[in-house]
C-alpha cells in the first residue's frame, strides 16, 4: 500500500518529468540547424547591426589626416565616396538593407552601425587623402567631372582623356555641379568673344588664371574685376567659375567672418565673391592666406580642448564697383581686370548669351586642358632668370605657354604690366602714401622721427582726410601703416629706413622713380578686340612655338589680332604701349621681344 509520502514523491517526479519535456521541447522549437562549421553552435537570426555591416563589408573604409572617416562603395558601374556620417552613405546602407531583407533599419541599429564602421576606419582604415575638383597622383593632375557616372579628367604630360574609377578619391560638397564634357580641337580663342575684356593683354591674364586654377597646387592669384555698372562683372565671374568649378550659387556675398570663408573653402575649388563695397581688413589678410596657403583654428562643438582645423589655398575671384586696391599685400596677389563699359549695339539677352556660351564650353575646356598637359610637360624646363611674386604662378604658366595661341614672352610681359598696375592703383587708393609721395615731391632724402614725419605729412592731408579712418591717428600706427606700403613704395623709387633699435630715425631716399608704372589702361574698341571664336580653323600652331602660323610662314599670334588701328598699336608719344606684346606683326616690337628672352628661358 502506498503511503502518502510515496504518492508525493510519485507526483514530484511526474512534474519534474513534464517540465523536463518541455524546456526539451522549447528548445527543439527555438533550435534551427547546426552550424556548417560543426562547432555545435546555434545559428541564430541575424540583428540588423549585423546585416548593416555584412553590407558595408562591399565598402573600402578609409580615413584623412585630420581624423574624418569615409567610405569608398561600389554604385552600379562606378564608385563613390561618402563621409560615412553622411546622407549619401546612410542611403547606400538603407537600400542595400532594403533589397536584403524587404523593410528598413530602426534608427538605433544605424547609428550603432555608423560607430562601428567609423572606428573600423579610424582604426584598420588606411590614411588617404581627399580631394575636391581636383587631385593630384603620381605626376598626373584629375579633375572631377562631377557627374551621375563619378569620370574624372585624367591629364598627363602626353594629354588627356576622362576615365571610369580615377585612383584618388573626390569628395562632392553640396551645390556641386558637372563639368562640361570636354571636346578634343577646341580652342581657348573660343572663350574671347564671351569676355568684355580691355585689351588682348588682359585676355592672356585670364586664361592664365583659369591655368592655374587646374592645378592642385597653389599658390593661386586674385583675379579682381572692376568696372562701372554695366560691365558684365558678375557675367564675367561666373562664366570663369563654370569652366573650372561650377555650383548651383557661383556668386556669393562678403562672408561674416573668416571662419565662414575657411569652410567655403573647403566646399569648393574656387571662391567668386559679388559686388564687394571695398574688403575690410580682416577678409584682406584671410584672402592672402587663401592666396598662398594658410589655415584657421577654432575649439570643435560640444568640447573643451578638442579643434578644429581648416586649412585651403584657393583660387579667388573678386568683383566690384568700389577700390579692392587698398591693402597692397592682397594687391599683389591680385590680376587686375578693369572692364570697359559696353555699347548698346553690343549688348545680348542673357538667355542668348549663356545658350551660346553652354554650346562652346566643352571646346574651351578642352582647349585649357591641352595647355595643361603641356605645362606637365615643361615645367621641369622653365627657368626664371628672376623670380617674380607668385614665382610658382608663373612658372607654371610659362611652361603651358608653347600650346597657347600667342608668342612666348606674351605673359610674362603682361603680367609684368599688370603688377605694375596694381602697384600704382594701390599707391593711388592709399592716403598715407599719397602723402609720403606728395611730401618727397622735391626732395632727395628726408630724415626724423616718426612723430616728426607724422606731423610733416599731416601738411599734404587735408583736415576731413585726417579725421576719417583711414588717417593713422598716431606715430606708431603711421609707422606700422608704412611697414606695409614700403614695398610698393620701395618700387616707384622711395626707399624707407626705419632705423635701427637704438636709432628711432625714419629714413626716406629716392633713388629713381620707375617711369613704367601705368595707372591707366589703354582700351580697344569693343569690336577690335581681336581673339575670334574659332579663329584656329584657319591657322595652325607652330609645333614648339605655341603661335599661330598664317599662310605667310610668319609665327605670329591669331590674325584677328591684326584688327588694331594704329592708334591702338603707338601711344601719341609714339612708344609702342603694352598691345604690342600681341601685335605679332613682322615688325615685332624689339624691346617687348628682348624682354621675353630676357624673363624666360624655356628648353623644349
């Protein structure tokens, strides 16, 4: 007979075994298939983390010097690069999860994704560098195309071609658009009647600084357009920008702060500014650094110690109707460009204009770079027997000269024309060297103290000049003011000496005033301009010359630059004036000739 103990452990035992059962069953249930591997492990369904990164495993994770992350991925045919934090790269990861599994990923197992794949970069990423526009590798200049198929230009010393796949990696800032799609024949005579220039000499400065602005490496120089209302300065700007940099804004307004320039800066290659009312002094000094290299600092969002750096040099463009003459460091970056009033008769609608201009694009473009490929191939052989400002600038000019459709030396004689002009223009727009220019008027030397030459050019300055901002309101800010025009001073023939610690005595000598600072720019006629859109289809270059050569067998520049009157070729004086650089007429002018021996030698 069964005692109630034994009923109790009876009934223990029947529960212990239906529980037993059912966690076997639970188990059978929750169990899926073994492991191929054999380990004995379960394989359980996959997290959406880890099919994020099972799709991210397709990309080529990497990071730049300055810490940011990015990720190379592969978009039908081509491939992109995105900063893994970016719109571009979550939506990769998005659709790619999409197509995987039919839904989307909750925002949380995202963002864990992004942290991973960020230190996977930061960590086991290789160090690469990132480029905007334009990117350099071994010896070979790439520009981004910036088209749904990510082609690039690639250029080398025996020409161009655009590939699939460039090996640098481009970063697309927003507001970033195509480049035209270049077309081999063309010419950058093409660009000329799209252009209100003055002279063919400031032709040939343009085309100069749209060469150097498709070239990684700086420095660069300013391009300063000036002119009355009316003179097609922001037409000119922006159809410059479109050749090397288009974007949706081409034109911007006068940044708050230097801060807000830097990051432009780094958004774009190059920088057009509109309708400036003169350039205070802080953007002077920031464009300088943009100019010739030069970066800023400020403490990163949300931490104590952590910075952030911004460091670019740019190509810049400036435009305005009021003096950007008033600093002479910026001056002497600048490539001035004074636009003459155009005539009613010559006057288009704009959608006319920019319709033809689209149509010539491709063939300009493909024009700038067959000149590029020929200063990778001569610039290793330029040589300078002295080194202007901007000595890379105009290296680098000189060795794209010989594919240019004008004689060599055009250059550098009217960049060396165009420096002398911003050297008066500036002089001109400076109070304080107008007073010390005016002061020396009929003297050899002066001598004293700065107090005493404060108060001996307050004599040259009328009262309401002294009392505005311009004037420096005491001795040592006179003396720092001079510190900075001394240069430009020093080359219209004013040398100043501002002694020695122990001697506090300013020193002024004139040693010779060059005559061939000019301030005002001769001007041809709207119609004589010379430089036809397609003047090329009748001539030919001269191999190793870069002129172009008539059916007289003379080298000499494109024959729509025999459109000059003579006034326009002889001054009244009856000195040939700064046209006769490009007046490639059989009686070239012999001091422009032995000066573009003298500046250049190039060995081709």
């Amino acid at each position: 007979m069964m005692t109630d103990r034994d009923e109790i452990l009876a009934l223990g035992e029947a529960r212990i075994a239906e529980e037993q059962t059912a966690i076997e069953k639970g188990k059978s249930k929750a169990k899926t298939t073994k492991i191929a591997s054999g380990q004995g492990k379960e394989d359980k369904e996959p997290t959406q983390l880890e099919i994020l990164l099972e799709i991210a495993a397709a990309a080529e994770l990497f990071h730049t010097a300055d810490g940011d992350c990015f990720a190379r991925f592969p978009v039908n045919e081509h491939w992109e690069t995105w900063l893994i934090r970016s719109k571009g790269f979550r939506r990769w990861l998005s659709h790619g999860y999409y197509r995987a599994t039919g839904t989307g990923p909750n925002s949380d197992s995202m963002q864990a994704a992004l942290n991973t794949l960020e230190a996977m970069a930061q960590f086991d990423g290789a160090e690469r560098p990132l480029w905007v526009r334009l990117a350099e590798h071994e010896g070979k200049i790439y520009i981004d195309l910036a088209n749904p198929g990510w082609e690039a230009i690639e250029i080398t010393p025996d020409g161009w071609q655009v590939v699939a796949n460039p090996p640098v990696c481009f970063r697309r800032p927003r507001g970033m658009l195509p480049l035209a799609y270049p077309e081999r024949g063309g010419s950058v005579n093409e660009l000329r009647p799209f252009l209100n220039l003055a002279s063919d000499e400031d032709f040939i400065l343009m085309i100069a600084y749209l060469l150097a602005a498709m070239r990684p490496r700086g420095p660069y120089p300013v391009a300063a357009l000036g002119g009355e209302q009316g003179t097609a300065k922001s037409t000119t700007a922006r159809g410059i920008r479109s050749l090397g940099d288009p974007n949706i804004s081409p034109l911007r307004s006068t940044p708050r702060n230097e801060r807000d320039l830097m990051i432009a800066a780094t958004n774009s290659w190059i920088l057009s500014y509109d309708n400036l009312s003169g350039i205070p002094h802080w953007l002077s000094d920031a464009f300088c650094r943009l100019s010739t290299g030069g970066g800023i600092s400020n403490r990163e969002l949300y931490t104590n110690q952590e910075e952030t750096i911004l460091d670019a040099m740019r190509p810049v463009i400036l435009n305005g109707i009021d003096s950007l003459m008033k600093r002479p460091d910026l001056a002497d970056r600048y490539l001035i460009f004074n636009l003459p009033p155009i005539p009613k008769s010559a006057r288009r609608p704009e959608e006319e204009f920019w319709a033809d201009f689209e149509k010539a694009r491709p063939r300009i473009l493909g024009g700038l770079l067959d000149a590029v490929s020929t200063g990778l191939k001569n610039l290793e052989s330029v040589k300078l027997p002295s080194l202007p400002r901007m000595a890379d600038f105009a290296r680098w000019i000189v060795a794209c000269e010989p594919a240019l459709p004008w004689p060599p030396g055009s250059f550098m004689a009217a960049y060396d024309g165009n420096r002398q002009e911003a050297v008066e223009l500036s002089l001109e727009a400076d109070v304080v060297a107008v007073a010390v220019r005016a002061h020396m008027a009929d003297k050899q030397e002066w001598s004293g103290k700065p107090t005493e030459l404060y108060e001996a050019l307050k004599n040259h300055v009328a009262e309401n000049t002294q009392k505005s901002k311009e004037w420096p309101k005491a001795a040592h800010v006179l003396t720092s003011h001079l510190k900075r025009m001394a240069t430009f001073l020093r080359k219209v023939g004013l040398v100043i000496d501002f002694g020695k610690s122990g001697n506090r005595k300013t020193t002024i000598t004139r040693k010779g005033m060059q005559n061939s600072v000019r301030s005002v720019q001769s001007v041809q006629p709207y119609e004589n301009r010379g430089f036809p859109p397609d003047a090329s289809k009748n001539s030919s270059v001269q191999p190793g010359t870069g002129c172009v050569q008539k059916g007289n067998g003379g080298g000499i520049p494109d024959a729509s630059m025999d459109g000059m009157d003579a006034s326009q070729k002889e001054a009244p004086n009856g000195k040939v004036n700064n046209h006769a650089a490009l007046d490639g007429m059989d009686a070239w002018d012999a001091s422009l000739h032995t000066l573009g021996e003298d500046i250049v030698e190039v060995e081709l």
